[in-house]
C-alpha cells in the first residue's frame, strides 16, 4: 500500500484561486481585522493616520497594530519574527492584505506609538463590557514581576556598590604594600611578580572608578539601585527569588478573569494596597475594598506585642495594652495632611512586669489613624468572609499564569518603563482577546464590533 502522497511542486493549481479560502470564519485573525477597522486610531494617539500628500507612502498604522495583535496573540513579539511571518504566514497575507513591512519599520511602530496602545487595551475593554461579561461586582487587584532587557550583574545598588569600593580599597592597599615590599627588596618574588601586580592596580583602579562614578549617580538621583542596560529596570525580591524587572498591576474582574485595567511601575515592593486614604476614597466612591492587614514594623520583626494585641476603647479615647494598663496619654502630629494620634502610658509601662515583651524603649507608643475606624470595620468585613482572598487569589492568578506560561511572555522585550508600559498594555490585550473568544466566539465578536 502507497503512502498518502502530495501534490507536485510544480503544478499549476496547488494553492485555493484565494487567500480567503484559507481563513475560517472563526479564525481570531477575522476579529482583529474588524476590531482595528472600528478604532479612531487618531484619536488613540497613533501617528501618521493620515497619509502625506507628497513623498514614498508609508505604512497604514491599522495594518501595522493588526501584525502586533497577531503577534502578541499568537506568542510572537519580535520584530524580525514579524518581518518574517508577514512574508510566509497565510493568516498574516490575508489580514495585511500582502503587505510586508521590514523589522525596523515595525520596531519602529511600537517605540513611536507606545502611548497609544493602552487606548486600544481600554476600547477592547469597552467591548467587553457591552458584551456583558463583566460581573463589575468583584475586582482582584495584584502586582507580578516580570523580567527585563537587564542582567542581575548589570545592576548595582548603594550596598552593593559601596561593599564592592570597600573591598576594592583593601585589596588596593595590599598590592601597594606587597609592591613596596618589592621595590625595597624586602620580598624574593623578583620582577615578574612586580609586573603583574603592577598590572593588577591598573585593572583594579579603573573599575573602582567606575563603580564610584555609579555611585556618584545614585547619590546625584537620589535612587537606591542603578541598571546599565535598562535604566529603570530595579531588582524586586519575589518568594525568595531576586528579579531585575518591573512590577506589573492588574485589576480583574472575577465573573470571566478579564483585565480590566492594567499598569506596570518599577516600584520595588508592591503597591501597597492597605493605605488608609485609599480605603477612605474606595468607600466614598461606593466600593467595598477587603484588604488584608499587612504585619509590619519593627515590633512584629523583634518578635514584641503587635498593634492588634491593643483593644482600641472608642468611649475613653484610649488603648487597652496586654498588660491590663490603660494608654490615655495622647500626642497628635500631621504628616502631609495625615493626621495621627499617639498612645502612651509611660507610668504604666515603668512598672509593668510585661515590658520585654512589648517594647525596647522606655515606654511603648500606639499609632493611631485619626479616620482608623475604616480599617477596623474593614477588618470586620474580613472575618465575615475569609473566603474572599482565596476568591482574589485563584481570579487574578488566572491572567498571571496565562501571560506567563501559555503566551510565554514573562520577560519585557523592551528597555525603558514607557516602552515596557506599551508591551504590557499589547500584553494585557491579548490576553483579553484571548479570553473573550473562548467565551463569545470570534462571530460573536465580530457582530458587536460591528453592531
């Protein structure tokens, strides 16, 4: 029996009379092309979305954010790569229509339209919502990081830089003085040893210049780290593991796991999510935040009393210690319009037979927010439902570990936090194109891009 045999390389009709017959009616590609035709493009901030009357004609802008959606839907985000399925890839002749722009060209693109990208994001996002699929009932909000174009030898910061020069100083003062030792005949090492400490000087010399013009820079900006490659890089510590990176923060929506909005920072740590005046102006705009207190301070990490060991008695205006004392000696003081109150017993503490376990000053000082009582009721809500933050949890892990595992897009292309910012706003796009046809379908996408 014959193996199933192709056509012949050189016959006439080996190929449909039409691209078209090679795209299915629900393929993503149909979705993209229908989605970017229905965009302002001019007022998302692209440019040239008008061609120019005179000169060689450019590229139209459309055609260029469509090849980035396939791109970035389909785990290609390099421009070469792009360059090349352009010219190979049925789907990308059908939804360019033929065209075949170079690498710079489309490298170009996303540099000089970075700002725009984040409008296409939110118009996608806009879709969605008249989709209806959108519970708007519960949002996740949670940070990741993600690798940038930045090595962790090629990031310094003050503690590493000023250990390098202390070290660098010490080993410097040992060859000068093995050096003299030489010169004054005091050691049998002969020329050849002067040589190479001579050489080793140089070396050392000129990279201790260096690391003190780097930190020169810290101390000129202010900054606690400095990156070579990607300047705005910074390293974050994430489960133990260090990352040179940026802090990507997204807020999902649970009903579908869909981004609703997104945001990258280089902030080191997270965003810090329990801040009073953000829990203030959630309840004032009619949102119900649950946010788990975090235990900090330089008390939790000595192992003392923690503030929540402190009963709070709202009818004395006073804290009820561990000990039984009452702390009713108050102090305000108002930091950028943060008002607090300070607690404080000194008496009371002098002679309480609890004292190690609670401070190592004289007396121990409770800080109080003067508009604390958000917290604690948000506290409250908390205990009634400690099923809420397994719920924010699995609903925003969800686009984590598809951007990460399924796209394979866990490391920036990019350098330069506005350039990374357009990445993940293309990021984050995909993902919800992704997530939107499993739920509608690409038909059903088109008829409400359309409708």
């Amino acid at each position: 029996m014959a193996y199933i045999e192709g056509h012949a390389r050189n016959q006439t009709l080996l190929l449909p009379a039409s691209v078209e017959d090679y795209v299915a009616a629900d393929n993503p590609v149909r979705f993209i092309d229908a989605f970017v035709d229905d965009l302002d493009l001019g007022s998302a901030g692209f440019q040239r979305t008008q061609p120019r009357a005179t000169g060689r004609p450019g590229y139209d802008p459309a055609d260029m954010l469509k090849l980035y959606l396939y791109g970035y839907l389909n785990r290609v985000r390099s421009s070469r790569r792009l360059a090349a399925e352009a010219s190979r890839n049925l789907e990308l002749i059908w939804l360019l229509r033929g065209v075949r722009p170079d690498f710079r060209t489309i490298a170009d693109f996303r540099r000089d339209n970075r700002a725009a990208f984040k409008a296409v994001f939110r118009a996608l996002v806009m879709l969605c919502r008249k989709l209806d699929l959108f519970g708007r009932e519960l949002l996740a909000v949670d940070g990741t990081r993600l690798k940038a174009v930045n090595g962790r030898a090629r990031n310094f910061s003050r503690e590493r830089l000023a250990t390098y020069l202390a070290s660098a100083d010490a080993r410097l003062e040992r060859y000068l003085a093995e050096l003299d030792q030489i010169d004054r005949g005091e050691d049998a090492a002969g020329t050849g040893r002067a040589e190479a400490l001579a050489t080793k000087i140089a070396k050392l010399r000129k990279q201790r210049q260096a690391s003190a013009a780097l930190m020169d820079q810290l101390e000129e900006s202010g900054e606690g780290q400095i990156s070579l490659t990607d300047p705005d890089a910074r390293a974050m510590v994430a489960h133990g593991k260090v990352t040179i990176g940026y802090n990507a923060q997204v807020a999902v929506d649970a009903k579908h796991s869909l981004i609703v909005e997104q945001h990258v920072t280089n902030a080191c740590n997270d965003m810090g999510y329990h801040k009073g005046e953000d829990i203030e102006a959630c309840e004032a705009a009619g949102i119900t935040p649950y946010i788990p207190r975090p235990h900090r301070g330089i008390n939790v990490s000595n192992g003392l009393f923690p503030k929540e060991r402190f009963r709070y008695d709202p009818a004395a205006d006073a804290y009820h210690c561990p000990g039984g004392q009452i702390l009713d000696t108050r102090h305000s003081s108002i930091t950028r319009g943060h008002v607090t109150v300070q607690y404080s017993s000194p008496a009371a503490c002098a002679g309480c037979q609890m004292k190690s376990l609670c401070t190592t000053g004289r007396w121990r000082r409770v800080n109080r927010w003067k508009k604390e009582h958000l917290i604690e009721r948000m506290a409250e809500r908390l205990e009634k439902r400690p099923d809420i933050l397994v719920i924010r949890r699995s609903t925003v892990e969800h686009p984590f570990g598809t951007i990460k595992q399924s796209m394979n897009q866990g490391a920036f292309l990019m350098r330069a936090l506005e350039k990374v910012r357009a990445e993940f706003s293309l990021t984050a796009l995909a993902y919800n194109i992704r997530r939107a046809i499993t739920l509608i379908g690409v038909p059903g996408m088109i008829r409400a891009v359309q409708a």
